[in-house]
C-alpha cells in the first residue's frame, strides 16, 4: 500500500533530535564554524549515550540473528516491521537542520561502520563496534578511508597496498588517504578505528581492493594534515599517512580471495559497495537538512518582512520570490521523497542501488541550488555572517561532492537505466 | 507507515490498463492525434475496463478502496503512458462524476453516480477555464447571482471536454454575494448556454473541447453542487491538480523510455549514443525528475484521501510537475535528435501534449 504515515517512534525520535537541534546546535554553529578545527563539545557529549545505546541494540540484533542462523530456527512470524533505515533519515535529516558540520562529528562508528555492518563477521563485530556501544565509556569515532590523492571519484585507481606477511600472518599497509571524514577524531582522539581501503592486488584491479579495519593506536599510522575547508568547518577531514603499518590477519572485512567467485558477489568489493546504499541516502537526508533549514530561515525573514507565500493566488499575482519560493518547495520534497523512498527500499530487504544514486543526486544540487537562492533572496542579509544562511550555503555545497559527486551518481543511474556496464558507458 | 508499494489490487488494476494503452492508445495516438479524432471502440474500450466505478463507494455502485485519490493517480499515468489526449477523451465524464463524489449532496450523489458504474459511458463534462491570460484557477470570473430560488450565471468558459455531446456539465462559478466559488449543474439545451467553437489546440488534439457561453443561464438552486452548503471547491481543484500531475508523469515516463530505447539503439561514430555521457546524462536526470514527481503525485493524493488540506501541497506540485514534463518531453526530442522533429515518431507530440499542463489547471479528472 502507498503510505506516508510517519511512524510514532520516528516521531517521537525527530522531537528528541529537534530539541537538541535548536539547544544544542543552532546556538553553536556559528561559533564551530568561526573557529573550524575546534570540536563541539555540547552536542557529542549529548550524543554518545544515544548512539551507544543504537549501537548496542544493532549489536544485540547482530547476535540473535547468527543464533537463528545457528540453530536454523525458522523465523516464527517474526513480521516486526523494519523501519531502522527510514528511521535513521530521518534522524539525520533533523540534525542536519541542527547543524550539518555538527552531526558530521556524531560519536559513532560512522561510515566505518556502515562498511563493517554490510560485510563483517559477527566475530568482526563484536571486535570492532563494542567500543561504540558503551555508554559509559568515552566516546569514540569511526571513518572510512577510501580517497587517495590520486584516486577520487576512480576508485579502482586506489594504490594504498596491503601485503600479507606470512611469517607473522599480518597485512601491512602502505599509502595515503585524504579527506578521510572523522579520521583524526577516530585514530588520534579515540579508541576509534578506520576502514581503509587498500589493493593486496595491484593488476587485479577492482578484485584486489579490500577494505582493512585499522585500529587506533597502530603503529606507523598518521594523521599528517587537518583541512581546511569551504564549509562543514566543524567535521574533521584529514589525510592519514600508512608507513608499514602492520594490521592482525583478521582485520581483513569480507573475503581475501581475488578470484574467489564469492568475493566478486556479496562479499567482496560489490557488497562492502553496498556501504553506498545506505550511505547515499543518509548524505541525501542531511542535504535535506541544511535545504529545509535555509529555507525556513528565508520564510520566517520574508514574513518579517511583509512577505508571505501565497499558494491561491493566480500564477500572475505572484512575484518573482513567491515563485522562486515554491519551487524551492518542489525541490525540497522531490529530494525528500526520493530519500525516503530508496531508504524504505533497504529496510525492505530490497536493491536501492539506483534509487540510492538517485536521491543522492537529487538532494545534493537541490540542496545547493536552495541555499544558494537562499542568500540571493535575502540579499545583503543572506550574505552576512550575522545569520546563518551563508554558512548553511557552504555547508551545503558538500552533499553535491562527497559520496560520489553529483556526476558519478548521474553515471550509476544512467548505466542502470540504459542497462549499460561500466566498461560501455564511461 | 511509510511505503511506496501500490497493493495487489493496485498492481492488478495497473497491468490491465498498461494492456489497452498497449494495444489500444499507443496504436491510435498519431492518427487521432493528426485526424483531432478519437476512434470510438477505443473510447469504448477503455471504459469497459470499469476505473470510474473502482474510485466511487459501493452505495452508488462503485467498489472504491478508500485510495480513490491514489488509485486514480496510478490509472491516469498509465493511461497517459499510451497517450494523454486520448486518456483525457474517455476519462472526460469523470469530470462531472467526481466532483458530485467529492462535493455533491446525498441526493445528487444517489441521483447521478450510479450511472457512472454501468458499462455505458455517460456523456458528461466540467468547466472551469476561462479564457484569458489572467485566468485565476481559484477565482473564475463566471457569475452566479441569486434570483427567486433559482441562480443565474453569466460568463465564459473553455477546454471543456466532450461539451457538445454531454448531458450535462458542471459550471463553476463565483457567487456575486459571497464570493465563493460553486458547481452547477447545468443540463445540455438549457436556455442560454451556447456551445462555441471547438478549441483548436498545439496538442490534446485527439480530445475535443470547447468553449461555452453563459448568457442568463438559469438553474434551479437544488442544481447547486453541494446543495445549501454549497461546494468543495477547494478539494476539486486540488484534485485536479493530483490527476494532471499523475498524467504528467505518465507523458513523462513514456518519453524516457522511447528515449532510452532510441539511445541505446542509435549508432553515431561507431557507437550507441546511449553509451555517451552527454545523452545518458540527460536521460539519468530525467528519470530522476519522473520518479520525483509521481512520489509527488502520491503523497499529495495520500493526503487527499486522508482529507487533509493539500493547497500548499498541489500548488508546489502544480509547478513542479509542468517543469518535470517539460523537460522530459523536450529531452525526448532533443535525444531524438533531427529525427525527433518529425511527426513518425511520439516524442514531438508528446512535447506538444505536456506543454497543455500549463494551461489545463482546472482539467477536474481525480
């Protein structure tokens, strides 16, 4: 059945977020922004408990069901409707609102942890995220590491390599990663890790890529540069630096097998690419955020000033703002929509690979454009830093850019729609 | 909760359309559309598959689900998928049914929907355009002026459908005392009202309309559409608004596919042209826009079914899905190339076709 009935527990959730948004976030944006590498104390120390607590019951989940495979107990009509992905958007779009560079600091397991939900082993798990699901402990961060400053959007380009020594049944890894999100707050300010991605074949091309659980605290490992960026001033992004860094055999996620079949199917590099399912759509939902929070601002300050939209009025009545207003509407909810939809497809059990590409597409230039008309509209106002519309607009402009940027998620959906490989259409 | 999945009798509904606009629309769109003429089995045909009577409540003879709204939405984009003009023709008398649905008194319901279930097509139309440049949607210009217990309306109107043969049409009209906008029900004859020239359209050609006069048209009060309480207008034209939308992505689908399908088998340079990024790009963002907008199109017409207020809602969709199908039929043809130009193939018509949503808001057809 089409539906859009918000669940009450997603309700309930987006208040509690929407309540730290405005205490918590709003008031400190413009300080985290102004001074970039500072970290927003408020909102993690508010945050770690609650993102504990999701990852002890993804963990606790984790378990039941490897007892189930276990003991090939059949499910017993457990039909509990799952909802977790919608869920999550849903989170992330309200403290996108907050303050996008804020959340991108969220203490979690982050995208490492997209990477290690999609392909570890429940032993893997337990290893690499009980350290995220304490809440007693301190807080601890997660990153993915997949950008070489030779390799961005060609990621089979990747030459960081991971050698196995036999002898002490390590890999050991050697190369540079940028723009890893989260990487010094995960390697030098937490007992966090990182999933670096690294080659242990260089002539086997995508094959012989391999994503590696690097721990805090391993040798040869480091963090060399903090950047400075456009916008998401407060989100940590940093180049890490592998000299012989020397990893356990088992840190490997997924198989070691180059032309093991198996590797190129569900657990190789096509299933920790699954990451993006999940990743997309949740960079669409903060997209949505900063649009909808730009947006709103727009609103409440052309009401202020005698401006109001009005939705019944003849197509010629309307000025040019009212106009550029509600197409900013259409932009939003288009956005919104095809977020949701590829994130209830997931939750489904079902292959969101084009619809993920899509709203990620979608959101990140409808996210830029908004913002972007945001300042223009509100003029020399906007253009201020007094108010938080310029940031918002250089927030934004990273939604369009990581993740796949806007052309590479355009080339996934086109080669699925056209049914083309990547070797036809390049 | 939230979920983008139509149910079984959806799904089943959808399939049985998608066969006659396979084998029926998509077969007679270039010569109906060259000939302004619809072929009448077609016509016939497509209201033998019963949709009307799937939207209306079993007490007038109907089998609605409750996602009159929704459903409705799924069967006009698949019959604008084989082709719009043709849809709009036999979807036409909708128009009169609906509104007594949506808006109608029990006795108006009880007196006029149960025909609309029987497997004869019942002539019947709605106006509501005008024409002129400034026409505003919410304030038709058409007057209603009460005299002893009856109402008298004067003024213009135009792209009323099938008006020449229906029996009776709605007429809506500003009241001169209240302001506010009504329904009538006007019958076919009725002193007063002449049925002008047909309308010669850029597209829509296989659907005829006409405009129509109201001089001193008198009609009794209890021929009001919502009776002493008067109308929903406000529900009728936000209705309307889902069912182009839904028509829209439907012209929108089509000319993706056609597109896509021309790409990939169109050799340029030793290549498809599909396997070009500067054609798969474009196609990738239309899909992108057409997928937008029927999500659009669903959750403003899950909001409609729900009764909640939608104005908000179809007017941000109104726009979105003009520009949405634009673009898509435009893309069509530039995908097409020189070729795309000529008259053999659909996409040109379908261009010409989705430029009609601008100026159809008001086409009352969910």
């Amino acid at each position: 059945m089409i539906d859009f009935t918000i669940p009450e527990k997603v309700k309930q959730q987006t208040q509690m977020a929407e309540m730290v948004a405005t205490t918590i976030m709003r008031p400190t944006a413009r300080k985290y922004d102004e001074n970039e590498h500072d970290r927003p104390v408020e909102f993690i120390k508010f945050m770690w408990p609650v993102m504990a607590d999701r990852q002890k019951s993804t963990l606790e989940k984790a378990r039941r069901k490897a007892e189930q495979a276990d003991t090939d107990e059949p499910e017993n009509g457990n039909k509990k409707e799952n909802i977790a992905n919608l869920s999550m958007l849903f989170l992330i779009e309200q403290l996108a609102w907050g303050d996008v560079a804020q959340y991108l600091s969220l203490p979690s397991a982050g995208l490492g942890g997209f990477a290690i939900e999609a392909v570890a082993t429940l032993d893997q798990k337990e290893r690499f995220l009980s350290r995220y699901a304490d809440s007693k402990a301190k807080p601890a961060w997660g990153a993915m590491a997949m950008t070489e400053p030779g390799a961005g959007s060609d990621t089979a380009a990747i030459c960081t390599t991971a050698t196995l020594d036999t002898e002490t049944n390590e890999w050991v890894l050697n190369g540079e990663k940028i723009f890893c999100t989260s990487g010094k707050l995960s390697l030098d300010e937490s007992n966090g890790l990182v999933v670096v991605w690294a080659t242990i074949d260089r002539s086997a091309g995508r094959a012989g890529m391999k994503p590696f659980v690097v721990e805090a605290g391993t040798p040869g490992v480091k963090v060399t540069k903090q950047e400075h960026k456009h916008g998401i001033r407060a989100s940590d992004t940093v180049a890490i630096v592998f000299e012989n860094a020397r990893i356990p055999y088992d840190n490997i996620l997924g198989s070691p097998e180059v032309r093991d079949p198996e590797a190129a199917g569900t657990k190789g590099f096509k299933g920790a690419m699954k990451t993006f399912d999940l990743s997309r759509p949740v960079v669409a939902a903060s997209a949505v955020g900063v649009a909808r929070g730009a947006l709103e601002v727009t609103k409440e300050k052309l009401a202020d000033a005698g401006i109001t939209i009005r939705y019944d009025a003849a197509p010629h009545e309307l000025t040019a703002i009212q106009r550029d207003v509600i197409e900013m509407e259409g932009l939003l909810k288009a956005s919104w929509l095809l977020t949701l939809r590829a994130g209830s497809m997931l939750d489904q059990g079902e292959s969101n690979a084009l619809e993920s590409s899509m709203c990620k597409a979608k959101a990140g230039q409808a996210s830029t454009q908004i913002c972007q008309k945001c300042v223009e509209i509100l003029g020399p106002m906007g253009y201020s830093r007094e108010w938080l519309v310029e940031k918002l607009m250089r927030d934004s402009k990273i939604a369009d850019l990581y993740e796949g940027t806007h052309e590479i998620n355009l080339l996934i959906v086109a080669r699925r729609i056209l049914g083309y490989s990547s070797a036809e259409l390049r | 909760m939230i979920a983008f999945t139509p149910t079984n009798e959806q799904k089943m509904l959808i399939d049985a359309i998608h066969r006659y606009t396979e084998n029926q629309l998509r077969k007679s769109a270039h010569d109906a559309d060259e000939a302004s003429e619809a072929p009448a089995d077609v016509i016939t045909k497509g209201w033998e598959l019963g949709l009307l009577p799937g939207l209306i409540p079993d007490q007038y003879g109907g089998y609605s689900d409750g996602q009159a709204a929704i459903t409705g939405a799924l069967a006009l984009e698949e019959l604008a998928w084989g082709d719009v003009a043709l849809a709009v023709n036999m979807w036409a008398p909708a128009s009169f049914a609906l509104a007594i649905m949506h808006s109608g008194t029990e006795e108006q319901k009880q007196t006029y929907l149960p025909a609309f279930c029987d497997v004869d097509r019942p002539l019947a139309s709605a106006a509501l355009i005008e024409p002129s440049v400034v026409f505003d949607p919410w304030r038709p210009k058409t007057s209603a002026v009460r005299q002893n217990g009856h109402i008298v309306l004067n003024g213009e109107k135009t792209y009323v459908p099938l008006a020449n043969e229906a029996e009776r049409i709605v007429v809506y009209a500003t009241d001169s005392e209240t302001g506010k906008v009504d329904g009538y029900i006007v019958e076919q004859g009725t002193v007063g009202l002449t049925i002008g020239e047909r309308n010669k359209l850029m597209g829509f050609r296989a659907v005829p309309m006409y405009s129509l006069s109201l001089n001193d048209v008198s009609v009794p009060a209890e021929k009001r559409l919502g009776g002493d309480e008067g109308t929903d207008y406000r529900t009728i034209l936000n209705r309307s608004r889902i069912a182009l939308g839904a028509l829209a992505v439907g012209v929108g689908r089509a000319s993706l596919e056609y597109a896509r399908d021309y790409a990939r088998e169109r050799v340029q340079f030793g290549a498809p042209i599909g396997t070009k990024q500067a054609i798969a790009f474009r196609l990738a963002e239309v899909a992108i826009e057409v997928d937008a907008a029927r999500l659009m199109v669903w959750e403003a017409a899950w909001k409609a079914d729900k009764g909640e207020p939608i104005t908000q809602d179809t007017t941000i969709l109104k726009q979105y899905i003009d520009k949405m199908a634009m673009f898509a039929t435009d893309s069509g043809v530039q995908v097409l190339g020189g070729h795309g130009y000529i008259r053999e193939h659909p996409v040109e018509r379908w261009l010409r076709n989705a430029r009609g949503f601008a100026a159809l808001d008001g086409l009352a057809l969910v």
